[in-house]
C-alpha cells in the first residue's frame, strides 16, 4: 500500500488511495480495508478500530485519539497522545453549493462560497472540527464556527478553540486536520449544549 505520513508536532496523519481488490469488492469495503491497513500500519499487526457509545472510532484498549475518514478515493488517520483530533477528507461535489447554507452561517457563506475550493475547505473543516470537538448533537451551522480569515489558524466549537493544523489541497480532493490546543485535551469534558458547559 503507498501512503503519505506527515507529522505535525504530536499529531500523525496517513493517507493512502482506496484502490477496488476485485469486481466483487464493492467501493465501502474497500474504503474500510484501507482504512484498517492504514492502522495496522500506525499501530501494528493486532491493531483494531472499535467506536465509543457515540460512534467515534478509537484504538481498542488505547487512550490515543483516533479520526478516521474516507471518499471515494482516499482514506486517512489521525492520531495523537495527548490531545483530541479530527480530520475530514472529501472530493467535489456538486451537492456542497446546495447544501452549504444549511452547514456554513451568512458570515461563513460571504466567505467559503467564493469558489468550490474554498467551500470544499470549509466543509472538511467543519466535518473535522465535529470530529475533534466530541460532542454528538452539534449544529454545524450554529455550534461550529470557522475563522472569517482563511489564513487564521484557529476555529471554534460552541466556544472552545481549536488550532487548524493543517488543509492540503489537491485537484482531486481537501483534507483538513485540526486538534484541539491543549496538551491536555483528552481529559477537557465535553460540551453539554443544553447546559452550555
């Protein structure tokens, strides 16, 4: 399997192409066998994904933070240590423009709307953030807020910060990575919306 791994300070990521095995291997298994190469890559021949009450994928009988995402042609990871991540990768769409005014605010549409790279940036963003910020139920719209300038490296979730560490971009597809900013993260508590803590 040919793979990218990038490192960012604490933070790893891998990507690989999903590539079909055979006719009869439909387009999700194979999403889902790269993905469980990618781990066992990362973490060893044993290495598992389970997922959490909420559906989050974690590393069985681990504490490490653990994303997960796939499209049609490539899937990745994202691990760290100490602090929550998130990443998100996707093709275009034609969809997005139609759907983004349900995910991105009018501020956020003034901005990402401008060309379908920038919206593709906005949506793996904030697929990205959902993922990190732990927190099943949130309103992408409301609850999930990117940064007014691209060129700024952080964006909140129902008012907590967290660093964009990075966004590649290709013709084919955008991955965004963000983390939460303190090394400390796995232990910050989970935003309860109806309480605001």
């Amino acid at each position: 399997m040919i793979t990218e791994r990038l490192t960012f300070d604490d933070i790893t990521l891998i990507v690989a192409p999903v590539v079909m095995a055979g006719d009869d291997e439909t387009r999700r298994d194979a999403e889902r066998r790269t993905v469980a190469a990618l781990v066992r890559e990362a973490f060893g021949a044993g290495a598992a994904i389970s997922h959490d009450a909420s559906g989050a994928p974690r590393l069985s009988d681990s504490d490490i933070s653990l994303s997960v995402s796939h499209s049609r042609n490539y899937a990745c990871i994202a691990f760290s240590r100490r602090r929550a991540v998130g990443v998100d990768i996707e093709e275009p769409r034609d969809q997005l423009r139609r759907v983004a005014p349900r995910v991105l605010s009018d501020e956020e549409m003034s901005v990402y709307s401008c060309s379908d790279s920038l919206l593709l940036r906005a949506w793996t963003l904030k697929e990205a953030l959902y993922k990190a910020a732990l927190t099943p139920g949130l309103d992408f719209r409301a609850d999930i807020r990117l940064p007014l300038d691209i060129a700024a490296g952080r964006a909140s979730v129902a008012g907590r910060q967290f660093d964009i560490v990075k966004v590649i971009t290709s013709p084919d597809s955008t991955l965004s990575l963000v983390a939460h900013p303190t090394e400390d993260a796995k232990h910050v508590k989970p935003y309860n919306k109806r309480s605001g803590l």
